[in-house]
C-alpha cells in the first residue's frame, strides 16, 4: 500500500517517484509529479499561514505579515496568531485608555511592547489595579469572587 504524505510536503517540492503502480518500470526516478497527489490546500497561495501560537500553545492561523517592526514584530509574526494578535489589541485599547499611554512617545511605546510581551508570552498582562470594566460593570464591594 501507498501511503502518501501530502498535508506536510513543502510547496513546490518534487520527490522521486519510485514505486508508484503507474510509474515507470525501470528503476531511474522521475521528478514527474504524480497528477493524482491531492495538492494540500497549505500549499496554495491564498491559504492562510498556520502558526504555534503563543498564546493559545496550539495550531492556528497566523498574522498575514508582521504587525509591528523590528525584532518584537517578527516575533510576533512567528508565534502569535490571528486570533490572539486581535485580543491584544482589545486588551491593548483597555491599558491605552486606563493608563493614558501616549504611545508616540518612547516611555508609552515600552510599556505597551513590554505589556505585549507579558501578554503573549509572559504572565499575562494585568488589568489596572483601580480597573472597573465597563460603567457600573465591576464591583468593588470590599470582597474577593475567588
């Protein structure tokens, strides 16, 4: 039996094909492809780029280019996904507005990047202290729900 593994061949590369029923007799290896090999839906341009992310320690879509420059950004292209950059953001708007961060400036801009990072990779980013989600949506009565 034959057992083809297609879901984890690279794009555009070619392997002998020796021992296929319907390839050659003799035993000089062709770079033929085989035209009934199913091409992995990975291997298209369109199909979108699968990491392991960080934040969530499992298979899922990455970031179509890298979000930020330099170092942090390519980090972040290797290793965070789609859905976890968008819950970054969410959370980053939160720490923006709770702790009025000027990210124009340099001292603003470390803080959100070394915020990022505890989010992603370290442990975890933490709300303000004086944080109360929403109008009237948290509760500071005194008592912990833990």
């Amino acid at each position: 039996m034959l057992t083809r593994v297609a879901r984890h061949a690279t794009p555009g590369l070619r392997l002998p094909s020796m021992t296929h029923p319907s390839g050659p007799t003799d035993s000089t290896p062709t770079a033929t492809p085989d035209p009934s090999a199913a091409v992995p839906a990975s291997a298209s341009p369109e199909a979108p780029r699968v990491v392991t992310c960080a934040k969530f320690g499992k298979p899922m879509e990455g970031l179509a280019k890298a979000p930020l420059k330099g170092e942090l950004g390519q980090r972040v292209f290797e290793t965070v996904s789609k859905e976890a950059w968008r819950m970054w953001l969410e959370h980053s708007k939160m720490l923006i507005n709770e702790y009025r961060l000027d990210l124009l400036s340099e001292q603003g801009q470390k803080v959100w990047m070394t915020e990022l990072e505890k989010f992603m990779w370290g442990e975890g980013s933490q709300l303000p202290p004086d944080f109360q989600p929403g109008k009237g949506g948290g509760h500071s009565h005194g008592h912990s729900h833990g």
